[in-house]
C-alpha cells in the first residue's frame, strides 16, 4: 500500500526564517496571462505561496503549470498587467533570464541536472566553486559544509561519492539540497527571509518505496521556512504532501484552497471539467494464444516491473498514463533502444529475449518504431526526403559499391504517394516539409518493410487537424491488412479515437484495461488520475 503520511505543517522552523513569518507570503503572483499567437495559454491566473507550507499545482497537459513556471523562471514574459510580489516586495516583469535565484527562487525538475562523473560535493558547490576563478578551494572546509548539508536533509552518502554511484533516488534529493543552500547564500546577501523552491514532477522516476523519502528532505525544506511549490499529475503525491493547491484547466485556475477540503473525486472533476463515469475496475482480457500475433512478457526495466500483454492481428491497442508511469518506455526497450532488465517478445515464430534486443533483430522479426520525437530519433532533418526513406533498404540499391540514386528516388517517390505526403519530392530535404507530413515519411520509411508490429510513440504530436486525421487513416489501413500495432500516447482523444483497448500504467505496471464502450477520452483521463489505493491526506 501507498503510504506517503501526512504533510507536517508544524515542523519546527529553522535556518533563514522565525516561525512568526510562517503565515506571510513568499510568492503572490496575480492577473498572470500569456498568450502564443491565438492560444490563451494562461487567462488571468493568480498563486499565492506562503513560507513554510508545500502548495501542489495540479492540471491535465495543456493546463498552464509549465508556462506558468516559465514565467517564474523569466523563460516567457507574461501579457501586460501581471504583477508579482517577492517576500512582500514588487518585482519588475518580465524577469531576466537568471533573475529568479536574485529573488530567491530555484527550480528543481525532473531531470535533476547534476553531473554523473562529478563527486556529490562538487555537485553541491558546483556554484561557490565557479565564483572563486583563480582563489585555492578549502576543500576540508567544503567536505564539512556538505556533510552537515546532507545530515540536515537525511541524506547519508559520501560526499566524495561520484553521482553516478548514487541510487536514483538520491539524485533528485540532491538537487533539492542544493537549490536550497544556493538560495540560502543569496537570501542572505539581500536580506531577504523566505525562499520559494519549485520542485516540477521531482518523482516522474522514481519507485513507490523511495517516494516516501524524497518527501520527507521536501518535509524539511518547508520546516526550513521555505515555500515550495509542488508540481505533479500524481493526485496521491499532492494529497499525501501538500497543505494548500491550485487546479489549472485550459490556462484557469478553476479551484484553489486547502488540500484537506478537496476528495479525489474533487479534483479530478475540476482538472477534467465535469462528472466521471465510476471507474470500470474492467478485468484484463484473455485470449488464445493461437489468436495473438504479438506477445510481451515479464518486460522489465529501469520504469517497468514484469509487464505482460498481448496484441490481435489487426488489433490497434493504446498505452497510457502520467509522466513516469512507464508507458512512454515500452516502446524503445522493445525495439533495442533502451535497455530492458528481462523479458521476452514473441511476434508469430519469433521470441526474442528482450534484455538482448538490438533494433536490427527487432526489426529482422517484424517489428517496427516510429518515435515521438521525429527529428531527433527517427528521421535526419538534413538528409533528402528519399534518403530518409531509404534508409532501413539502403542495401537494394548499391551496386558494385554505388548508390544508385535514381532507383532510390523513384522508390521513395512511391512511397510518398503511397501516404500522400505533399510535396511527393523527394529531393526536398526533410525538414523543409510540415510536421505532419515529416510524420508521414517517417510512417513510409517503416512501413515499407511490412511490419507485423507497428509501435508508434505520439503519433501526431505537432502535427495540424488536417495530417492528424489523414494519420490516423494510414494506421487504420495498416491493422485492417492484419499488422498489429501499439500506440503509446499521452493524448487521450487520440486514443479514444484510435483503440479497442487501452493499457493503463501506474507506477511500472498495468492497473487497468479499458476495453470497447469503455475506451472514451473521460475514463482514459480518470482511470489516469485514479488510484488502487486510499492516499493518507
């Protein structure tokens, strides 16, 4: 069972602020909106913190908390008429770049940030460090600060330890640590008395057990008379830590207050927008092996614990959940780009043992992966249209050691047509075309070889209305032929649209298996939200 235990409020205050500051603010923002061409990103926002109290921001994707954030940070400036208070004083908008850690804000995200090869003091420090230039480094008396740093937060390593060879729970505690006493040295040199940490999805990655401990150096930090704003879509963490919350949707704050006056059910009606059907509790379904074209099995890893599942010939099955839930990795670690600890595939004749996958054995039996970041990881941006394309058949077209570049740009140039990718130049270089039809190439460069499992990462993530529906046209063509294929996304819509079936993932496993009536953009998102377990508010 889930145990996060309760949010201490009444922790002994110690360090930069006395207990009677406890009740004034760190942070008031008010009339925050921000506009990117015609979307109202935020409308009219307003988030008061105080000192000594964790304040969970909660919303869907597409709510507002990360421009609401970027704001904070001095990334976006937010439209005229927003203010904002530091430590009871005004502070000019827009904020410089840098600005915030003047102010007395730092920011921790899900990606810590650290250096893997460097030691945990040198990590720590790296700050002081940099700003002594040429001076000598009092390295017994930076071994001692830290070690009275790690003893304050409950942090027992050795602070000559490279990060590398922390736990993964560790690292994230480190980074907080650090922003604290960064922000603590500057509070003192303005004279400013509370500091506010903004910890942005701080547990996306880590396992249940190490959760609880990641809390209590948070636990402290508040004892410490910090405000920390609290960012995350796991509903159980934001009633199990914080004391107070705000609920974004669609750039709104559509509820505020204290965590204790809102139920599980409150929030994820406000963060949704209406009524949600009770959750199915919808068994998983079974099927005849001789029925299944693809089966995975015991699939384990660094965010995933012994996960099994099975894949109908002409059969479209969607994955989701919330950031670190594990749906996103499933996909790489089948195809041999992340490593799998254990677990086996089998796609019709062939198993293959997935702790030794590699891409081309995945794809030598039938399976093929269209990631969600296409320039990055799937395509080459600078590469023609027809090289693009041609590369996983590059071999049918040399001879005698020679491209021959005339038979491969007819062959793409098929290919184009074949998905009606506009222009169908295949000259043109890839990145000169839209998004949506640079999602179509990367579709043509797999599907030509006639995969049996087709595995697509967001599938129409930046691409318009138009290419989006045209998208979804090609993968429904694909499994009406009998090729299976696993959508793992983030867009319930999408998947709503798409799936017969929905996997949804909580914490490395499944939990839930919407199947058929069930399968709508409402219980996709609340079965998301849901939880097994009662959380300790």
């Amino acid at each position: 069972m889930r145990h996060y235990g309760a949010c201490t409020e009444a922790a002994p205050a110690i360090g930069l602020m006395s207990q009677g500051h406890a009740a004034q603010s760190v942070l008031e923002a008010r009339h925050f909106s921000k506009r990117f061409g015609g979307t109202l990103a935020l409308d009219d926002v307003g988030l008061t913190i105080e000192g000594g109290t964790i304040h969970g921001l909660v919303g869907h994707n597409g709510s507002g908390k990360s421009t609401l954030i970027k704001i904070l940070a001095g990334y976006h400036a937010p439209e005229a008429g927003a203010e904002l208070t530091i430590d009871g004083g005004a502070v000019r908008l827009p904020l410089a770049p840098g600005r915030f850690r003047a102010l007395g804000m730092a920011f921790v995200h899900q990606d810590p940030g650290l250096v893997a090869s460097l030691s945990v003091i040198e990590n720590l420090r790296i700050g002081s460090i940099a700003q002594r230039r040429l001076s000598p480094i009092a390295w017994r008396d930076e071994v001692r600060h830290c070690e009275a740093l790690l003893a304050e937060f409950g942090l027992s390593c050795d602070p000559r330890a490279a990060v590398e060879t922390l736990r993964p729970w560790q690292r994230p505690m480190l980074a907080i640590i650090r922003a604290v006493d960064e922000t603590r040295a500057l509070l003192r040199q303005t004279g400013q008395r509370r500091g506010l940490l903004v910890l942005d999805e701080p547990t996306a990655t880590l396992a249940d057990s190490n959760v609880g401990q990641l809390f209590e150096a948070v636990r402290r930090v508040q004892a410490a008379g910090f405000g920390v704003l609290f960012v995350s879509h796991d509903l159980d963490e934001i009633l199990a830590v914080t004391g107070h919350l705000t609920v974004l949707r669609d750039g709104r704050v559509v509820g505020s207050g204290a965590t204790s006056s809102f139920s599980r059910d409150d929030l994820v009606r406000l963060i949704v927008g209406h009524d949600l059907p009770p959750p199915s509790g919808a068994p998983l379904v079974r099927t005849r092996r001789s029925d299944r074209l693809a089966d995975v099995h015991g699939l384990s890893g660094p965010s995933l614990r012994a996960v099994d599942f099975s894949l109908l010939p002409g059969e479209i099955v969607g994955a989701s959940g919330l950031i670190g839930s594990g749906f996103a990795e499933i996909g790489p670690m089948l195809i041999g780009a992340a490593p799998a600890r254990a677990g086996r595939l089998r796609v019709g004749a062939h198993s293959i043992d997935l702790a030794a996958v590699t891409p081309a054995s995945a794809i030598a039996a039938g399976v093929s992966y269209v990631p969600g970041e296409r320039l990055r990881d799937g395509c080459v941006g600078e590469l023609s249209v027809a090289e693009n394309v041609g590369l996983p058949v590059l071999g049918r077209f040399f001879r005698g050691g020679w491209l021959r570049r005339r038979p491969l740009a007819a062959h793409a140039r098929t290919q184009l047509t074949r998905l009606d990718v506009r222009p169908a130049d295949p000259t043109l270089n890839l990145e000169a075309l839209s998004g949506g039809n640079q999602q179509k190439v990367l579709l043509a460069k797999w599907l030509q070889l006639e995969p049996r499992l087709l595995i697509l990462q967001e599938p129409t993530q930046g691409v318009d209305v138009g290419a989006r529906e045209q998208i979804f046209t090609i993968i429904r063509a694909f499994a009406a032929r009998g090729g299976s294929v696993l959508c793992l996304s983030g867009d319930h819509e999408q998947l709503a649209m798409l799936c017969s079936r929905v996997l949804i993932f909580r914490r490395g496993r499944i939990a839930r298996e919407l199947v058929g009536p069930e399968v709508t953009k409402e219980q996709i998102a609340h079965e998301c939200l849901g939880s097994d377990v009662q959380a300790t508010a």
